[in-house]
C-alpha cells in the first residue's frame, strides 16, 4: 500500500469497540478510535494545525484527516430510557455531541486559496438511535436506516446526520411466510416479524462479541455488514 494510503486517517469519535471503522482499518487507512477510556472526545484542543487529545498526549495532522466517524452516547437521548435511576439529562448528553462536532468543523476551518472547492475532510456522519432526542437539537436525518435493510437480522432504526455519500441498501429478499387473519389473509413479509433489537436476549447481542465485551458495549456495535456498506459508498 503507499504513502498516500497511510495518510488517510479516519476519526472514529466514541468509537467503542471500532466495529464502524473496522472497513476502513482492514483496508489500510490510519484509523484512530478515539473513545473511553483512553482518551475523552470532549477533552480535545486544537493547535498549529493538530487535533489533540491531552489525556493520551495523542496529535493528529488535521490536513490529514480524511473521514470521520462519530457515535456519541445515546443514553440521554432514546426513548427506550423509561426505567433510569438516573434523571434524563440532555444537556449532559450534548456535550458529547457539542465536541464531536466541533472537532469535525475544526478540520473544515482550513485556509485555503478562493479558488479551490475541495477541503481535506472528505466525509462525516454522526449517528444515534431514530427513535430519540436529537433530532430536536440537529432536525432531520440525512439518511435513516435498520440493520436488516443491509442484511443483519434485526430491528434498530438508526439516524445519521453529516455529508457523505449513502450507503446502498441490500436487503434479504421479501420472503412470504404463512398467511393468517390478522394480515386479512394476505402473506406476511418476513421483514415484518423481524426481532427488535430490545428484545433480543443478552448472548444474542453481537453474539461474535459475547464473552468479550459487556452488554453496553454490544449494545453500540455497529452492524458490521452496514459498516462495510457505508465504507464502500465512502472510500
């Protein structure tokens, strides 16, 4: 692989277990996954040109960042928070999404001469549950989606703002499964029956990852077969 290759780097903010850059690591670009505990996404500063993250003492070229990737916390924001000890709390959970998306206009702030129409960040999206909070604070998606539209088993709709080019969508064809009453006779989609993410039980989350990772952190994995989509259509 060349020299150019290496500089590409890709910013995977609140990465977790970097199941969403994973695509982009395996072909070679310079991922850097940037999530707890090692480093704190909104403890970062900007200087000379360096993104830096004190915690790690960790500074990236900024001219060299060529996507990221950003996955803040959804805790505050889901609608499936209802038996929390702890009070819903957005202004906490923004700001994560303050810091994420102030690293990612910090690598557009870049000088440049009046004629060029390019900037070194070639892509970003910022993804969270649909079914949440933050749509009231960034409005609509740029593109929605559930896992089994890109073939993964599973309900979990999920919303990503940012500019990139959309991931092509390649769902399992339309089986039909044995007609009953309550479809008035007519075949039922098995998209249709297809399990709830909140439903599924604990070792069939990630099963790939049980054993490895807590039920949190496999709560947040991204579907791998999505994440291998969106890194075709973002090369």
């Amino acid at each position: 692989m060349g020299e150019n290759m290496k500089k590409k780097i890709i910013l995977d903010l609140c990465g977790g277990t970097g199941s969403w850059s994973l695509p982009y690591k395996d072909a070679g670009y310079d991922v850097r996954v940037i999530t707890l505990p090692a480093n704190d996404v909104c403890c970062h500063l900007v200087h000379n040109g360096l993104l830096m993250f004190p915690k790690s003492l960790e500074s990236i070229q900024i001219k060299n960042i060529y996507g990221i990737l950003a996955a803040p916390p959804c805790t505050m924001f889901s609608f499936a928070r209802t038996n929390a000890k702890k009070p819903r709390d957005l202004k906490e959970g923004m700001e994560c999404v303050r810091a994420c998306l102030d690293i990612i206009w910090k690598c557009m702030e870049v000088k440049q001469d009046t004629v060029k129409k390019t900037l070194p960040l070639q892509f970003w999206a910022l993804e969270n549950p649909y079914h949440g909070f933050l749509k009231k604070f960034l409005s609509t998606p740029a593109f929605t989606f559930d896992p089994w539209e890109f073939g993964d088993g599973y309900q979990k709709r999920t919303a990503l703002w940012g500019h990139f080019n959309e991931p092509k969508k390649n769902p399992v064809p339309l089986i039909p499964e044995a007609r009953d009453s309550t479809n008035r006779g007519k075949p039922i989609s098995i998209w249709r029956n297809k399990t709830k993410f909140d439903y599924l039980k604990s070792k069939d989350i990630h099963p790939e990852a049980f054993g490895k990772f807590d039920r949190q952190s496999r709560r947040s994995i991204t579907p791998a077969k999505f994440a291998q989509a969106f890194y075709q259509a973002n090369l």
